[in-house]
C-alpha cells in the first residue's frame, strides 16, 4: 500500500517537472564536483526554502523514507524516479539531487558550481552511509499529509 501511495504521491510532483527536464539534471560538460560542507548540507536538506512548495528533501527522506535500494549502490546508478520521469538511466548523486529540485520541490535546479549542490551532496552521502536496505523505514512522512493541500476538495455532499 504504501508503494502504492509513494507513486501517486511521485506521479502529482512530476506532473508539474519544469521545463528543464533532463538537461536540467546532467552534469554539464567539464563539470568537476567540488567539497562540499557536511554541516552546511544538514541545514539545506531541511530548508523549505530550497522548493516552490514548502517541501524540503527532509520531507520525503526522513529516517530513511522514500529512498529504493539502490541508493545503498555506489553513485552512478539507475533510480527509478530519474528513469522513468526523466528518461535519465544512470545518474550522479548531484544530478539525483538536482532531479529532487525539479520534481518533488518544484524549483529550478542549483547551479552547478554552488557551494549548497556541493553541501548537499556532502550530506546525502553521509545519509547514505547509514541507510540499510531492507530495513524497516518508519512511514514516509508524505503519504501522512493529502497530496496536494490546494488541490480542490470534493464538494461536501452534506452541503445541499
């Protein structure tokens, strides 16, 4: 069930993806990551601010939340969400994190050579060393909320 729900939860974000799209997300040519700070990256993850939508990576990565298996797997790997939205078959850690801007957070990605992409890849990899695949990951904190709290609710039937 609770796949179930993460996909239709997915399903409502990418239906807004930017117009960027893939290229959006690809690491520009010559492209070489920088350092990021670890302590920096924290902050940002949990930064609202970063998205259109008063989501923050936090949001949907919680104690573990929403991440697949693969994120265990060393970067460059296949993540579903990037496939299949983005038609993306092997991506970066920093193109995964610039795909969450355009999809979930519904912003513009982060410029390339930006001390907060850096910080948030520094941070993300210290999650990702502490995620089990398999383990049971407490609920994800988004199916609690409804998809889209300015969505137009159903007319109260009641009411006539």
């Amino acid at each position: 069930m609770a796949k179930i729900f993460r996909f239709l939860l997915l399903s409502l974000f990418v239906a807004a993806v930017p117009a960027a799209g893939a290229k959006g997300i690809t690491r520009p040519t010559g492209y070489q990551p920088r350092a990021g700070d670890i302590g920096l990256g924290e902050k940002l993850w949990n930064d609202t601010k970063l998205s259109t939508n008063g989501m923050s990576c936090n949001t949907c990565h919680q104690n573990h939340g929403a991440f697949q298996a693969s994120f265990a797997q060393p970067y460059p790997h296949q993540v579903g969400m990037a496939k299949d939205k983005l038609g993306v078959k092997r991506v970066h850690l920093d193109e995964m994190i610039q795909a969450c801007m355009l999809m979930p957070m519904a912003a513009e990605p982060l410029p390339w050579h930006s001390k907060e992409l850096a910080a948030l890849v520094a941070y993300t990899r210290q999650v990702q060393k502490t995620y089990r695949p398999g383990a049971q990951a407490p609920a994800n904190p988004c199916s609690d909320k409804p998809a889209n709290p300015c969505a137009v609710k159903p007319a109260n039937p009641c009411a006539k």
